[in-house]
C-alpha cells in the first residue's frame, strides 16, 4: 500500500541507493512542494518525515515512488528479537504493533522501562 505525498524528486537522488535501518530518518517532506510522491514497502510518513521500517537499500521508480528493498521478503519473528514496529491500535493495557511479520505483535503498556500501570507511555497509533 503506497501513500501519496508532495516532494522535489531532484534533492532525493542522492539518497537513492543508500543502506537504510528502521527508525532512520530518511527524508524530509516541505508542505509547499507539489511534486507527488508515493510510499511503498519499508517506508513510512511520520508528520513531514520519512522514515524508514526495515533494512535495507532505498529504490526508487519513475515516476515517485520510493521503497526499501531488503534481501529478506518476509520478517520470521523469534522470541527476545529486538524490532521495530509501527503501533496500530490500542487496547486497554496493550498496544498492536506492526512488525512486519505475519500477525501483529501484542505489546503491554508496562513493559517499557520505568512504566507501570499508574505511568503508562503515551503513544499514539503511527508512533515507531
């Protein structure tokens, strides 16, 4: 699923090809520009920055689209496997998170560090 957005292609060319790891900031996005740009796999818009959601080098296609191409397809989770994962939804105590695996992942507010049930994390769904 890509997303639309507005960016001059000329300043990304350089960053074309680059290795990139998730939680990198990839690229910024001005709100004046007008050129269109789409999103694909691996890349993800947090307010007018891109950032990256896996490993991998960035690619792009005429015309705009941008995405990250790993040499894995498909994330294989294993337990204690550290990740980052996009929130999608919150339940009570619990958040959904994408880690781009084929389910989401269950994570309890209280098992960040210094959490507890009276000090929960503010995260709101799109946070990485």
């Amino acid at each position: 699923k890509s997303k639309k957005m507005k960016r001059d292609n000329s300043c990304l060319s350089s960053i074309v090809n680059e290795i990139v790891s998730p939680g990198d900031a990839v690229f910024g996005i001005p709100s004046e520009s007008d050129v269109v740009l789409r999103l694909g796999g691996g890349l993800h818009r947090l307010g007018e920055t891109v950032s990256a959601t896996r490993t991998g080098a960035l690619r792009y296609s005429h015309p705009g689209k941008y995405w990250v191409e790993g040499s894995q397809r498909r994330y294989l989770p294993q337990i204690d496997d550290p990740v980052v994962g996009l929130i999608t939804n919150r339940h009570g105590e619990n958040f959904e998170v994408d880690i781009g695996a084929a389910f989401k992942a269950i994570l309890s507010a209280t098992a960040f560090e210094g959490a507890s049930r009276r000090n929960r994390p503010l995260l709101k769904v799109g946070a990485l």
